[in-house]
C-alpha cells in the first residue's frame, strides 16, 4: 500500500534514508550522511512523501520524497530491494505528475539501470556541490510515451 507520510513515520523512514545512502553510496564518506541525517530528518514534515507500507507486517518498506516535479529520492530497505517496489513508488508518482526530474550519482550505476528502464533519459551531467561527485540530471515526461 502506498500513502502520503504521517509524522508518526518519521523516525523509520530516516533510518532507511541513512542506511540506503550509506550503502548505495559508498564512494561518499559514511560521515557526510551521518552528519546530514538530523537536517534532512526534519525536513521530512514539509515534505511531499509517500511510503510503501508492506500490508502484511504493516512496516515501511520505503519512501519517494519530492520537491514539486523533482524527485529528491526513492528509498527503499535494503532487505527488500529487488521486489518491485520503488518501481511501485515511482509509477505512483508518474500518474500524478507530467514530467519528472532527478539528480543520480554517476557511479551509482544500478540506479542509472534502474531509471533508464522507467523512460528516464540523461537530460545533463553535472557535479553535485555538495560531495564532489559526477552526477547525472535524468527527465521523465508523459509525452515521451504517447
């Protein structure tokens, strides 16, 4: 099940946006994540976000935040990657926006993959000031299917 984050989700969707970075970006310095873990857990109120709660054990498996069009990231637990469900995470999205943007780690090549096959397209590359990193802007539009 999909739905919009409640305040009572907070605590466990930081904890899945801290272990997924560190492990999904292990080119970055473990201390950049953990030193912007408080900052980006109080954002996460006045954040669009929607998390994929498992209907079953009734826990978050994970979460797609964004900033009007643009997403700022899909999260989902690493014990349950692989099952469909940022693909999930994001087709919700897609059915409520017309066009999609994100900014991925170069060298985070499987989330490159991953884009590719859900109709992104590199649209630039770039450097992400905060860590130095290459990085790639990727665009979804719906006029790309039609």
């Amino acid at each position: 099940m999909i739905r919009a984050l409640k305040k009572t989700d907070v605590d466990k969707i930081a904890e899945i946006w801290l272990d997924v970075n560190l492990s999904a970006h292990d080119f970055i310095p473990a201390e950049y994540w953990r030193g912007n873990f408080t900052a980006v857990k109080e954002m996460f109120p006045q954040a669009e976000i929607y998390v994929f709660q498992d209907e079953e054990q009734g826990e978050i498996q994970g979460f797609i935040g964004l900033n009007e069009e643009h997403i700022e990231g899909i999260f989902v637990r690493t014990q349950t990657q692989g099952r469909g469900i940022g693909r999930n995470l994001l087709d919700f999205v897609k059915n409520r926006k017309e066009r999609l943007s994100l900014n991925v780690y170069q060298k985070n090549s499987g989330a490159v993959r991953f884009y590719e096959r859900e109709g992104f397209r590199i649209d630039e590359a770039g450097v992400d000031e905060n860590t130095g990193e290459k990085d790639y802007l990727m665009v979804w539009e719906t006029s790309a299917f039609e």
